[in-house]
C-alpha cells in the first residue's frame, strides 16, 4: 500500500514561516506535488518536484529529497487568506499514474 | 470551460437512492480521475480515465459504484443504493495527458449526503 504522513494541523503567526512535513512510502515515485484546499473548495495545485532539490515559487518553496521519501512546502510572510489545508500527494506509476494523498495539514495563522 | 465543472455541488439522498454525479473536465484534457474526500481527509482515489477507456478502477469500494466516460470527455460515477457511508465530497480532476508530469486540475466536488 502507499503511506503518506503529514502533521493533522499547524498554527502559525501573520508574517513568519512556516515548514510542512511529508513523509511518503509509495510503490513507486513519479513526482510529489502540493496543493492548496480551502474550505469547501477544490485542491489547487502549488507546487511539484521529480528531482531532488528546492523549487522556489514567490513566497512558496517546496523541498524533494526522493533517498530519505521526504519533502516540505515552505511558506514565507504568512498572510491570513494562508488559512487552508495544504495536501502533500506522490504520483505513483500505476497503469493511472495516479497521485495518492496525504490527509492533508490544516494550517492557522492567527494575527 | 475554463476549469473543471462538476454538478451538482450538493446532492442529499434519501438510503437506498441512486445517484449520478457529472464532471465536466478541461476541454482536450485526456485524463480524468474521480476521488472521495471525507471530511477532514485527503482525497481518495476512486477512478481513472483515459479518454473513454477506464484503466483503473481499483479504488472504487463495492460494486455499487460505477464510472463512466462514453465519448472521452463529460464523465458520470453513479452509485447506486446510497448508504450512510458514501456521504462525502467527490471531487473530478483532470490532466492533460497521461503520461504523469502534468498536473491535475481538480472541480470543486460534489458534497454528497445520505439521510
């Protein structure tokens, strides 16, 4: 089966950083992406790493390390609309390529 | 359209009831996959189309789900006999092809509940 684990929920301050987990053990790597998913909304996609390394996007950086199945979504300058469910989920090469989903980590951030 | 449509955004069904739920994709996008999300959970996988061929239904949980995608675009998951426990959101995504370096463009799901 695939296990991905992230924290349940994190709290954070207006303007700090933030650093979400992932820890993945998947049948298989084809990519880690990250979503974003408000309350009541659709998942939406910020971020995706194959390679090792750091992508870097604006205030949102997302890590790979593919030996040590781990990665993190950074977020720089919180600001309040951050409130939401971050989704860590591996593309994994079944015959769908499908992407399997961590719970999701609900993040506050408070003034 | 310019994102993924899915319809209804609310259904509530009485048990025992079937339903049909309808996702739009992204116009020329090749994959298409369903997921159930219970609350305060990840996305579950449900299914997976590529164009009018499902090639992976294993994450559907019994046989009273069904998926279909005739023409390669809209696509129908119908359950048939709702019970308490099918009560969930079940969100469309799809990509534009299936080789797996895409990313998946997600509907804003269809909040089922049984009564």
């Amino acid at each position: 089966g695939q296990n991905i684990d992230q924290p349940t929920e994190m709290t954070a301050t207006e303007g700090a950083i933030v650093q979400i987990n992932c820890t993945y053990q998947t049948s298989g790597f084809n990519g880690l992406f990250w979503y974003q998913q408000h309350a009541g909304e659709a998942p939406t996609f910020l971020s995706y790493n194959v390679l090792d390394g750091l992508e870097e996007k604006g205030r949102f950086s997302s890590f790979l390390s593919r030996s040590k199945g781990y990665s993190y979504l950074l977020l720089k300058e919180l600001q309040m609309k951050d409130s939401a469910s971050y989704l860590c989920a591996v593309r994994v090469p079944t015959g769908a390529n499908n992407l399997f989903f961590g719970t999701g980590t609900r993040l506050t951030v408070i003034p | 359209g310019a994102g993924v449509s899915q319809s209804p955004r609310y259904k509530v069904a009485k048990r025992g009831q079937d339903v049909a739920l309808r996702c739009d994709p992204i116009s020329g996008h090749v994959s298409l996959f369903w997921y159930q999300q219970a609350l305060g959970q990840g996305p579950e996988f449900l299914t997976y189309f590529q164009n009018e061929a499902q090639l992976d239904k294993s994450g559907l949980p019994s046989d009273r789900f069904f998926a279909e995608r005739p023409e390669g675009s809209v696509s129908t998951l119908k359950i048939q006999r709702t019970q308490q426990e099918d009560s969930a959101v079940y969100l469309c995504a799809s990509s534009f092809d299936g080789s797996g370096n895409t990313e998946a463009f997600f509907g804003q799901g269809t909040r089922l509940t049984v009564v």
